[in-house]
C-alpha cells in the first residue's frame, strides 16, 4: 500500500464521527401564584425563548389564582410535592415554615411590593384613617396580614375596618359598591378599574412603609441541599426569561397571549411596563433579596401573633444560587 492511500486512511479514521450521549432531560413543574397574565410572563418567555430547554428542563407552567377549594397557595403546593417550584410571598414562606413545611426562597420577583387599597372617588378613601367603618376586601393570608400591619402601624383597630374575605379574582364588586375598597395590586386591578371608567383611588401599602416581598420563587429545602444544580439550572433560565422581559415588554406580551389568548394585548402591555419597574429598580440586581426586608416580614407576623417565635431567617431563603449566577 501506497503512503498516500495509507494517509487518506489514517484521515479518514481520524474523522469518524461517534454519537454524543443524550443529556437527561429533567421534568419539573412551577406553580404559578395568579392566573395566566403578564405576571408570569418571565416564565413564559423562558420557556418560548429556549432558556428552559438550554439548561435541559422540561417545565410545566400551572396556572394559580383560585379554584373550588380557594386560592392556590404556592407554599402548599410545593410542599407537598404538587410542584417542584413555586411563586409565593415572603409572609407565607414564614408562615409554612412554623408549620413545618420545609420551603425556602431563592430569588424575588418583584424588588417592591404592588400591594395597594383601591377605591372609587366617591367613596373618598384617601388615607388609612378613611377605611374606618368601610367595607375593605381582601384575599386572606399575606394580604390581610400586611393589611391589618397597617392598620395598626396607624392605630386603627382590625375591628374598625375588618376585612371581608375576597375569593376571586375580578373586581366587580367594588365597581358595583357592594365594597367600599379593595386590596390589590396597583399594577394590575388599578389599570383594569381605568379601563372600565373606574380611575380608582390608589393608596400603596409601600408608602406607609408596609413593603414584604409578594413574589418570590421558593423551592423546597431537599431540592436545595439533595439537588443545587437543578435549583441553580432552573433558576438561571428563569432570570434569564425575566431579563427578556425587561429588554422586550412587546414580545412578552405575545407570549402572554400564547397562554392567555382572551386577556387584552393592550392592556397587558401597559400593566407589564409597569410591573417591569418593580422587577428590576435602578441600580438592583434581578432577583436579589434584602434580609431587612425579611426581618421586617417576620417581625410583622410576630406582632400579629401569626409566628409565636421567630424562624431562623437563614433557613427561609437563600442568595446562594443568585451569588452563583453571572451579573444580572
């Protein structure tokens, strides 16, 4: 044999081509704290976009808000093995914990809390004082503990304005005035009161210094110690998801009507360009946690008796899998 047919062999040997071995695909699923709406749309945009499926996660969005047994709560989900991941508020995280539930926050969602007092004009609720002997309506849980936080921060006894249990997510009630006002967010059941004709009266939790965190991704404790690189994989798509969110708000909202197709393009959007402003604050990082606004949580639950003795606050959430990430 020739040197150079000899050469094209050894060539030839050194260009064959072997099967990579598939990479396994992990299964979860993220419970999702409110119906499909721009809320959700950094998960939406994570998985349309591929950030998902490049770290090799199949994930299964489920949608919150209420159902027959009312609302959907993240903590409870997740802590019993319903969901891998979940969106829930920094008071129901503490609140789960003293029950035993072994949950544990890895980013937020939101850096500043949405939650506001919603009223019509003519009912003339304008500060906290005003909701004396009206009808208020709120969701129970961190709501009406953050609620009754502020009431008392303004001396108002619970039994001068007691909150009325709310069980859906509209806001007809109030436009009808079966209620005097309504705790909600600012940036989504305000908009939706101007685009019925209803400009509300809007008084921010936020401005009387009653500011939890109300989005917070938590996973459960075994799946941070048992398996921190899936925590680490999925919570890296999902920022990832976000931070598309904040560059494109238009393009979000396409995803949002993929999984939403009767809400309003429009009014998604405007409710989205709003929301981007408390995900992303100047001069924050995406997802980062504050311990004082922990310790402010856990100091309220405290005073409300929710928490007979404080939690270790180190157990509740975590920056670990954020200080892991690339500058966000």
């Amino acid at each position: 044999m020739s040197a150079f047919a000899m050469l094209l062999m050894f060539l030839a040997a050194c260009t064959t081509h072997t099967t990579p071995t598939p990479v396994p695909v992990d299964a979860v699923t993220l419970q999702l704290n409110w119906v499909n709406d721009f809320s959700s749309a950094g998960f939406f945009a994570a998985e349309k976009n591929g950030h998902f499926a490049d770290q090799h996660m199949q994930v299964t969005l489920r949608e919150g808000g209420f159902d027959a047994n009312g609302y959907i709560d993240g903590t409870e989900q997740v802590s019993r093995g319903a969901a891998d991941f979940g969106v829930a508020s920094a008071d129901s995280i503490l609140h789960a914990r003293a029950q035993g539930k072994p949950i544990v926050g890895i980013a937020v969602l939101a850096q500043d809390s949405p939650l506001a007092i919603l009223s019509l004009p003519a009912t003339n609720i304008r500060t906290p004082q005003d909701l004396i002997g009206k009808k208020v309506l709120v969701s129970e849980g961190g709501a009406t503990q953050l609620y009754t936080t502020l009431l008392t921060s303004q001396n108002i006894a619970i039994a001068q304005a007691p909150p009325l249990p709310r069980t859906d997510s509209g806001i007809d009630r109030l436009v009808r005035g079966e209620i005097d006002a309504l705790v909600a967010w600012n940036v989504n059941e305000a908009i939706a009161l101007a685009e019925r004709g209803y400009p509300p009266s809007v008084m921010r939790f936020s401005d009387y210094g009653i500011n939890s965190y109300e989005l917070v991704l938590i996973t459960t404790e075994r799946l941070v110690t048992e398996n921190p690189d899936l925590v680490t994989r999925f919570l890296k798509a999902a920022l990832q998801g976000w931070n598309d969110v904040i560059l494109s708000p238009a393009q979000a909202i396409g995803y949002v009507k993929d999984y939403a197709p009767g809400v309003d393009r429009d009014g998604q959007l405007q409710r989205l360009s709003v929301f981007v402003e408390l995900v992303k604050p100047a001069q924050t990082k995406l997802g980062a946690m504050l311990p004082e606004r922990w310790a402010f949580t856990q100091r309220m639950l405290q005073t409300q008796g929710v928490l007979t003795q404080p939690l270790d606050l180190s157990r509740a959430y975590t920056t670990r899998f954020l200080d892991n990430l690339p500058e966000r």
